[in-house]
C-alpha cells in the first residue's frame, strides 16, 4: 500500500513488521511447544485430542496441562465445571436462575477451549488437516471426533436458531467439546495418565 504522504505510509510500515515480528514470534513458540510435548508422559493423550475439530496442538496441550488427566473426573459434566464453563446458578425456594459463567479453574484452558469451539460455526466436513491427523489414531477416535462434529454443528445451529448470542453458544459448544474430549482421554492406550 502506498500512502499520499510520509507520515501515513512511515506509520503504516510500523504496523506492518509489528504483525509481521508477532507472527514469527508466535511460531517460534508454538514450534518450541511442540518439541516439548513429544517427551511429555502426556504427549499421547496430546495427539488424540488433535482428533477433534477445533482441537490442534496448542488447545489440546492447554487443556490437558490445565489438568493432567481428563478422566479424572468421572463424569465429564465435574470437568466442564472446573473449567468454568458451566452456568452459575442461584436457587431460593421453587426459584432457580441462571447466570453467567462462574469463571472457575483454569483461565488460559477456558479461552483455548473456547476458541476451538467457534470451528463448530461451519458445517461437518473432514479436512484435510484433521484426516491426516486421524490416520494416526485407533479407529474409537475418529469415530468419536465423526460424532462431535455431527452434533455440535448442529447444536450450534439450533441455539443460533432459538436466538441465543452467539458468545454464549460457542461457550455451550465448548462445554459439550469438553466431553468429547473426556471420550477421547478414556479410549487413549497405555499407563494411567495420572
């Protein structure tokens, strides 16, 4: 871009090797990040999460290191919890009301898994990217992932539909993501991930 004088063009510039430094920086650290994971004890449980849309490297060492072990919690709704990707909720008498969510747990693993679910936005489809990445893995998994993306595109549309705001529905799909991804944990070959 050319701009008509100096000024603009010397401050347009700036911006450019600012994003331009930002995004090799960011590689560089997820690159780092990734040699890291494959010595972890937890590197296996790492790669079949990858299983999942939505769910590449970074979300899924995120999440997993937020924790350890996803199965943990035997069912998933307690993970979902400590997440704090559940409604609060105040009850007196008959009266129960939901509010916003109680923000609980790991904040970095929220946000990950958060912006994994906004890929549930588009229709089911197989990519490129995730069928080499299924390839590696025991046949339970894509299965599994198969029926996420069934189902939370077509949650996602439904809540859009019943006119819900769409920050919350992505929120409402990462918390049903949370629990694909506890199914996933369980089908993971080897020693207790503990």
């Amino acid at each position: 871009m050319v701009c008509p004088t100096p000024a603009p063009q010397i401050v347009f510039q700036e911006y450019v090797q600012t994003v331009t430094e930002q995004t090799e920086r960011l590689g560089r650290l997820e690159r780092e990040l990734h040699e890291q994971v494959t010595t972890w004890r937890l590197a296996p449980v790492v790669e079949a999460l990858q299983a999942l849309r939505g769910v590449q490297g970074t979300v899924a060492v995120t999440t997993v290191a937020a924790r350890g072990d996803l199965t943990r919690f035997e069912p998933p709704r307690q993970r979902m919890h400590y997440l704090g990707l559940t409604p609060s909720e105040y009850s007196s008498g008959g009266r129960r009301q939901q509010g916003s969510l109680t923000t609980t747990g790991h904040t970095h693993a929220r946000r990950a898994l958060v912006a994994g679910a906004g890929a549930y936005r588009y229709p089911a489809t197989v990519s490129r990217p995730l069928q080499l990445r299924l390839e590696q893995l025991p046949q339970a998994m894509p299965a599994i992932s198969w029926k996420a993306q069934v189902r939370l595109c077509k949650r996602y549309r439904q809540l859009l539909a019943k006119g819900k705001n769409a920050n919350q529905v992505v929120v409402a799909i990462a918390r049903e993501l949370v629990g694909f991804m506890w199914a996933i944990a369980k089908q993971v070959p080897g020693p207790p991930q503990a």
